[in-house]
C-alpha cells in the first residue's frame, strides 16, 4: 500500500453518513467504500436507501447497510443509533449531510410549520445525532464527526435565510463539540457550495443567460465527485491534527 493509501485508509472502519442515498451524500459513501469502510446508507426513503446500499456492496464488495430514518424527527434516532452499533459496534465517521433548502417567493410566506422542518432537518437532528454518537466515540477511544454545511452559512442570500441560519448554528455546534468530545473525537464542518445534485434542477440553468457562478473564484458549480476529496481528508487519520474547523469546497466565495 502506497503512503497516500495508507494515509486515507478506512479498511474495516464504520461510517454512517445521513442523506446518503443521493447527491454529495451518495458520492461520500462511495468514496468510502472504495477506501474500505463498511457504510451505513440512512435516509427517510427505504428503497433509495436499499438500492444505493447494494451498488456500493456489488462495486466495492463492502457492507453497506440501509437504514430508513427522518433526520428531523428526534425520536427516531436513538433508534438509528442502536441498530448501527448492534450491526457493527462501532461508528468510526458520522457525516451529518442529510439537509433541505425549501424555496420560497417572500420571507414572510415562511411558514412557522416550514421554517420548524428547515430547523429541525438542518440543525437539530444532527445535534442528537452527534451526542449520541459522539459519546459513544469517546468511550471507544476515537472517532470523527462531519457536519456538512453550506457556504450560505457565510454569506445567506434572502432566498435562503432560515436553511443559511441553520447551517450557521451547524457551524457553531461543530466547535463546541470539538471542545466537548476531544481530545478523542474529531468534530469538523465541511461547507459546500453549489454542486449540480438533484438541488440544481431548479436552478434552471438552461435558461439561465448569464453564468450566476461568476461571482466564484472557480466561476462554476461543483460536479458531485468534487467533494470526495474533502469528505476523505476529513473521515480518514489524513486529518488526525484538524478539529473543530471548518473546510470549505465552495468554488472559492467571495
């Protein structure tokens, strides 16, 4: 095994990654699978989650475990928790990427129902989810914790405030955690910006005249594949000295 291999190798690790059964959720899985985890695929659609489990095992010939659970509601994932560590008995990387960004014409269409789900889904699932797991990681001696956010985070536009400031409490949550669960357990943001996923389609690129990612230093969105690169730096030992900080993959923001 060359020294890049060994760097990101996630031989025999256990990875559970929320939203992973599309978009950027869907390409870290693979990634780590590829690298040698065995994945749990966790999602509110079990067929989704069932057929993206048993591409990643015929490809890779890891374990891939399909898990229907809806991030935002909170009793459901002590639930998700215990089945994991009953499967496995271990986490090794939590990736927090299961996220909504609803569309809306005027703030104050946001309804009290909706802007609760945008909050619910964003910030406070992974909140549980990370406390349970976290602990769970410090007693086992080690781990990582990924909470995927969003360059709105930084710079919200008004078509995005309640998801943007969800994402920025994610944010916050990552650096008190770090705190809470070191020096055993790693807790970083990885802040996307635009990726053409399943989001893009109403974006209506094709009837879009002028290029809307110039204000990017990359002056494009990113291809889904282009977050693998961050996901494993941070799940694998590659980052054994990086915590509590926020990496960004957003075509370079303003």
């Amino acid at each position: 095994m060359g020294y890049a291999d060994q760097l990101f190798d996630l031989t025999d690790r256990v990875v559970l990654i929320t939203g992973g059964s599309r978009g950027l959720g869907r390409e870290m899985a693979f990634a780590a699978a590829r690298c040698g985890a065995d994945v749990v695929i966790a999602s509110r659609k079990m067929d989704n989650c069932v057929a993206t489990a048993e591409e990643i095992e015929a490809e890779t010939g890891r374990t891939a475990m399909p898990y229907q659970v809806h991030v935002g509601r909170w009793e459901q994932l002590d639930g998700l928790v215990d089945a994991v560590y009953e499967r496995f008995g271990k986490v090794d990387t939590l990736i927090n990427n299961a996220g909504m960004q609803p569309l809306y014409d005027k703030l104050s269409d946001v309804s009290e129902k909706l802007f609760d789900a945008i909050l619910n889904l964003n910030f406070k699932g992974p909140f549980r989810l990370s406390a349970l797991v976290g602990e769970r990681m410090v007693a086992a001696g080690r781990g990582s914790i990924i909470n995927v956010s969003s360059a709105g985070s930084l710079r919200p536009s008004p078509d995005i405030v309640p998801y943007a400031s969800a994402k920025a409490a994610l944010n916050a949550m990552t650096e008190g955690m770090a705190r809470a669960f070191g020096p055993a357990v790693r807790v970083n943001t990885l802040m996307a910006g635009p990726f053409l996923t399943d989001v893009s389609k109403a974006w209506n690129l094709e009837q879009d005249t002028t290029n809307r990612f110039a204000h990017l230093s990359l002056q494009r969105a990113g291809n889904p594949a282009e977050i693998v690169g961050a996901a494993l730096f941070l799940a694998s030992d590659a980052s054994s000295f990086t915590t509590g900080s926020i990496v960004r993959a957003d075509g370079g923001i303003p």
